[in-house]
C-alpha cells in the first residue's frame, strides 16, 4: 500500500497559467507536509512546508492542506518554464514520527 | 558552509568493496537524514540522526549498512561488500530540529561495476 501518492504525469500547462499538483496520504496521524522541487540529475529543493489546515501562500506558490481528506496540494501562479521539474510531495509517518514518506512525484511541463 | 555538503559527488567501484560516504551539514542543524533514490524511484528513507543518535535503524535496507555520526556534525554512510543493487543516488538532509524543513545535499551518484 502505497503512503504517498502522486499523480505521475507530465503535467503539461501554458506559460502564465495556474499549474496544481496533488498528493494523497495515508496516515491520518501526519502532521507535517512539505513540497520539494527536484530538477532532472539534481537533488531536491523545499519548496513549501504546512502544518495546519488552509492555505499557506509564499510568493507565486500555494500550498493547501485538508486533513480530513488527506489531501495536499501545491498551486504555482503565473507558471513559468523554469517551473518545469518534477514536484516530490513528503508526509511524516504518522504522529510523533521524524520519518519523511515521499511520493514519487509529478513531473511539470510549463509550454512557453 | 551555507548548504548541505557531501561527499564524494561520484563514486565508481566494483563489487564487493566498501564504500564510504560523508555529509556534512548545514551549521547548526540538529538533525541529519539519509536517503537514497534510484533511478525512476522515489526517496527512500535510510536513517536519521539527533544529534550523534539514530533512534531507528530499520530503514537501511541490510545489515551491509551502517552510519554514524560524530561531535553532532559530520555523518558517515558505509555500505560493506557492495551489490550491484547498491547503485543510487545517497542524499543526505538537515534540519534545525526534528520534524523541521529538511534541506538537502547533491547527493553521491554511486556505480557498482
């Protein structure tokens, strides 16, 4: 049973447009959930971290958490083609736990 | 440093030998994680450490793998008898605190011949 899932796209969007990306999870015990950005042959970047229930907005990006759904989601305004990249969603494994769970990702395409 | 560093970038050896990693993090950062990633894979978590204590070691994948790490600092990853399926990418990470953003290295690209 897979803890983290991801779409695995691509997800293709024009320049300009509203690019959003979902993660499931499992453990309803998870209390912390982060966004990273990984280029192709690079290491992953944080891009994003929430807590609690909403929305947390940092610039161009968004990060929504409902908990009760066990959804994530990440939302970039204003796509851009160095956006392009593959997202990685990680959960905590549960309440207390310092173990991060990845998904395999979502891999963006911004057209020009 | 301002980052994570690790170390070597890449790694070639044949099969059967030892390999060891290193990783240092990012100044004043409590805790440190392994992870590796295979080609077409997700992360994988290995094992962290607060402070010089890993509190739970079942993620590495056999009894071949061990770490430490020393004064708080820096970490080693040191895989035994190396296997062909020991081939990844090692990422090592840091957090201020436990449970914190973690912030991660380059990674070392390691090949068994």
């Amino acid at each position: 049973q897979k803890e983290v899932e991801q779409n695995s796209g691509p997800l293709s969007v024009p320049e300009g447009a509203i690019a959003s990306l979902n993660c499931t999870y499992s453990d309803r015990g998870s209390q912390s959930f982060f966004w990273y950005r990984q280029y192709s042959g690079k290491s992953p970047e944080l891009i994003m971290f929430i807590y609690s229930n909403g929305d947390k907005e940092d610039g161009r990006f968004t990060a929504q958490l409902n908990k009760a759904s066990q959804y994530v989601s990440l939302l970039i305004r204003d796509s851009q083609p160095s956006d392009s990249a593959t997202y990685l969603c990680a959960v905590n494994r549960g309440a207390g736990s310092y173990q991060l769970t990845f998904g395999k990702g979502t891999k963006l395409s911004v057209i020009p | 440093g301002a980052g994570v560093s690790q170390s070597p970038s890449n790694k070639v050896t044949e099969k059967g030998k030892d390999v060891e990693l290193r990783c240092d993090p990012i100044s004043g950062h409590t805790a440190l994680y392994w992870y590796r990633q295979s080609l077409g894979q997700g992360l994988e978590f290995l094992i962290y450490f607060q402070g010089n204590s890993a509190p739970d070691k079942s993620g590495l994948p056999s009894d071949r793998f061990s770490a430490e790490r020393t004064g708080g600092s820096v970490s080693t990853l040191t895989i035994q008898r190396t296997q062909q399926e020991d081939s990844a990418v090692y990422l090592c990470a840091s957090s201020l605190a436990m449970g914190g953003p973690q912030h991660f290295g380059d990674g070392t690209r390691l090949s068994i011949l």
